[in-house]
C-alpha cells in the first residue's frame, strides 16, 4: 500500500506516514483510578464515557535525534512512551474485530507535555509546543503479535526512570480505533496514539531521553533550554504551490472533471483558469487553500460565553481557549454535514477564519499582522451532546468528518482594511439566527498570533478559527445553513441524516 510522506527528517521506508498525528488521553485504568472520586467532582463530573482525544499539530512531530526545547518555566517536561498506530487504509466506522486490518504496523512515540494536573481545559500551550511529538520509525503490523502486551520503559541520562507496558488501557489497539472511527475517519498515513502510562516520568533541560517498546525498538532525544526570544523564521514559501495567492481579490479552489482549479467569482458562478464559466452547482468547492494545522477559538466572544453560561464550569480563564482540528472535519462550500439520529442540540457557529501566510515564531502582537495571508469564513459545528468535562470540547463535539465548513472564496489581506470591524450572521432557511461584530472578539488577531507563536511554530496555510458571538441555534436534517461575513463571503451548507453517510470506504 502507499502511504504518503514523512517529514523529510524522516528516511523511514517503506512505510511513510502523513503528518497528522492523533493522540489517546487519560486511557490509562490506573490513571483513572488514581483520581478515585475526583472523577465525580467538577470540573469532570462523570468519568469520561468516550474515548479522550487531542491533535498532535505539524509543529510538534519531528524524528530521533532532534534536539527539544523545554522553556524556563517550568524547566521540566513530562516523557510519556506511547505505541503509535500507522493506519494503513481509509477507516470510518471500523468495527473493533475489523480493526486489525486497517494497520500498517507500529511506531514508538515520545509524548512530551508541560506538566499540569487538569484534564478539564488545560491550556494548548502544554502539549502543541514545537518537537513534543517524537516519532520513531515503523515497524510492519505482521511483525507484532500483541500490540496490547508490550513492555515499554524511559531512561533519562542513562538512568530507568520508567517501566510499564501497553496494556491496562482504557481502550486497547482494536477498541481505539473503533471509537476514533466512530464519527471521524482516518486516512492511510495517519498516527493514533494509544496514549501513555501516568504518572509520567519527568525530565529537565540538559538531559538526553532515551525510551523503547519491546518488539518496535527505541528512539532517543536530547532535551535543552528554550531560548528566551528566539527570532522568528525566514518566510518560506506561500500556500501550497503560491497559486492560490497570485490573484488579485477574491480566489477559490474547485474539483470539475476529475482536477482541482482555481477559481474566481463571476456573474454567473465561478471562472476557471481557463476562462470556463461554471454554475455554483457544477462544481465541487474545497477548502479556499491547502490547509495546514486548524487552531480553534472557545469562548472568543463574551456574550457567546454568556449564552452558554448554565452549561459551563467555572474555572480561572487567563489565556486563549484554544483546541486543535484534523484535516478530515473540513468541507467546501454547498458542503453537507452530518446530524447523527438521536441528537438533541446540534448547532453552528459562524466564525472569521485567519489564514497563515509566513511562518511564526515569538511574534509580537505589533508585527503579527505581517504574517496574516487573508481571510475566509467557518461554519464550525459543534453536538453539546456529546460534551464531556475532559480536554473540553473533545473531539467528539467538534472533529468529525464535514462538521467544519470552509470557504468559498480566500480574500487576501490586503483587501480587508479592517478584520476587526466586519459584520457577521447566521440564517438558518433564510432567517436571520445569529449576528455581531469581530470588534467584540475578546482575543483579537494579534493577540491570537502572539500566544500562539510563543510556543509553536506557526506556518503558510495553517488557520485560526477566531470564535462565534451568540445566537447559535439548534439544526436538524434538512436546514440550510449560512454563515456570512462582510466583505469575506457567504458560506452554504446543508444539514443531512445519517442515510446520506451510509456508504463506508473499502
């Protein structure tokens, strides 16, 4: 089978994996049991009853031998060894005995995190920081009889500081990937994480970690201090192939006859490269730019925060609420998204999607806007059902696949004076739901941009979701949605049942 590419400090073969990395959180039984009733107390309330998951981001994955940065405070890091599973083929909806047959082989991971004691909302800054995520190199499925029975162990400057093995999880291999697979699909080259023992071993700036699973082999790093005020990088290369930029104004990207086009606005749809005029509706919409890391906005808007006050848990908010996005949660314009039967409270949330043209590093909020390619919208869905008080939203409310509407159209920068003062809403069949302004974000752009770039690298095509004011509404099959923002573009999407995706991948 043929897996698509490595990082190129990667020279693995012949497996190669794609960059998009899933990992499994508190799927420990001990860990679990160590918090004893605490599980039943706020913030969490009821332990989790589905499976815990996060994004590793692109920033953070880099191979044996890379040197970590560890900041100052709090000068340690949490080593956690993790089994990674390399999917091998497109699997939604696999069926835990079917499981086996969706891997490719097995990898050992190094999970790296800042230490904290909530796994209610910690902070993203813990665990997307740049090389947290080291990943070893693949060894075929064929080659591991039991992946659940594997001894792992850490050693931190030649010292054990940790023996364990893969078993006593929540979820083993099979499990995981069935619960995953439930409501989002993974891709052959994808990572799932099976997710580490706790309590982690501990390690400082200085020190050289090495870690193992037996049957998968090991991989060592070095960890040293973080810089106070690295420079940011040099600009690399624009989006993608820089085609999606070129344009002057307002640019999209289509699928007619079996390619991908760039595509402008015209009178009576869409203009190709080509001087083709196509209807809305003979063609399929992507997302406007090849998209790199989604970065998502919680609670960006006050009366929002208000709106959704009686559900919320009440903890100390001194940074940006952010969480993490895959790939595969995206879809175009005229898009559909899936409302699982059985749902009570399904809504959107339109919101101004800032796309990444240059990389970002230790920016100031003076010059972030310099690193802000342009703009799209988001109709970001989110089932309040399926809440749960652990890594809040989990992945379950807010990464399934086509649940994040993107588009239509990119609109460079230049071409928005002010993105702090656009008029955004929300109609649902044609009424008016939802309406407010970015000026009332409480995080604005370059605020966003300077917290994030203090910890990860921000790159070209990576895009942050900025948040939604109030007025979300529930939708049910059938509806159709539109997100609109002034001088950005209208966004359409409709609402269907679970017939529509009833068609699983081979």
């Amino acid at each position: 089978m043929e897996l698509t590419p490595l990082p190129a400090s990667f020279t693995v073969a012949p497996w190669r994996l794609s960059g998009v990395v899933y990992g499994a959180l508190v799927n420990h039984t001990a860990q679990l049991a160590a918090l004893g009733d605490a599980v039943h107390a706020a913030p969490y309330k009821a332990p989790p009853a589905h499976a815990v998951l996060q994004v590793r981001p692109r920033n953070t994955l880099c191979g044996p031998g890379s040197a970590v940065a560890v900041p100052a405070d709090p000068g340690v890091v949490d080593v956690g060894v993790s089994l990674g599973i390399v999917i091998g083929r497109t699997a939604c909806r696999v069926a835990a005995e079917d499981a086996p047959g969706v891997v490719a082989g097995y990898l050992v991971a190094a999970e790296l995190g800042l230490p904290t004691e909530s796994h209610y909302r910690p902070a993203v800054r813990l665990k997307a920081r740049d090389g947290f995520t080291v990943l070893g190199p693949v060894v075929p499925a064929a080659e591991v009889d039991d992946p659940d029975q594997l001894a792992t162990w850490v050693q931190v400057d030649g010292e054990a500081r940790h023996q364990g093995s893969t078993a006593g999880r929540v979820r083993g291999v099979a499990e995981l990937i069935a619960a995953v697979t439930e409501f989002m699909t993974l891709q052959p080259g994808d990572v799932l994480l099976l997710g580490a023992d706790s309590p982690a071993p501990r390690a400082a700036a200085g020190t050289a970690v090495t870690l193992g699973i037996a049957d998968l082999g090991s991989l060592s790093f070095s960890l040293v201090a973080e810089a106070v005020a690295a420079p940011a990088l040099a600009d690399p290369s624009p989006i993608g192939d820089g085609t999606q930029l070129a344009p002057r104004g307002a640019v999209a990207r289509v699928a007619h006859a079996g390619a991908v086009h760039t595509a402008w606005p015209h009178p009576q749809g869409v203009q190709l490269a080509d001087g083709r005029v196509l209807r809305e509706d003979e063609v399929q919409w992507l997302p406007p730019f090849e998209v790199g890391t989604i970065l998502a906005l919680g609670l960006n808007y006050a009366d929002h925060v208000k709106e959704l006050s009686k559900e919320l848990t009440v903890t100390a908010k001194d940074e940006p609420l952010v969480f993490l996005k895959g790939p595969g949660a995206l879809v175009g314009h005229r898009g559909l998204t899936r409302r699982p039967a059985g749902v009570a409270f399904m809504h959107y949330e339109c919101e101004l999607a800032v796309v990444i043209g240059k990389a970002a590093r230790h920016v100031a909020a003076k010059d972030a806007m310099a690193h802000v390619a342009g703009y799209t919208v988001c109709n970001d869905y989110a089932i309040r059902d399926y809440l749960e008080n652990w890594y809040r939203p989990n992945l379950r409310v807010k990464n399934r696949d086509g649940a994040t509407a993107l588009g239509p159209w990119f609109v460079p920068a230049a071409d928005v004076p002010n993105p702090h003062a656009l008029t955004l809403r929300t109609l649902v069949n044609g009424q008016v739901t939802q309406q407010g302004s970015t000026a009332n974000m409480v995080n604005d752009i370059p605020a966003l941009i300077e917290y994030l770039s203090e910890f990860m690298t921000l790159q070209a095509g990576d895009v942050i979701l900025t948040g939604t004011p109030e007025g979300v509404v529930n939708v049910n099959e059938g509806d159709e949605v539109v997100c609109e923002i002034a001088g950005i573009g209208r966004l359409v999407n409709t609402i269907v049942g679970d017939a529509a995706f009833s068609v699983i991948p081979a």
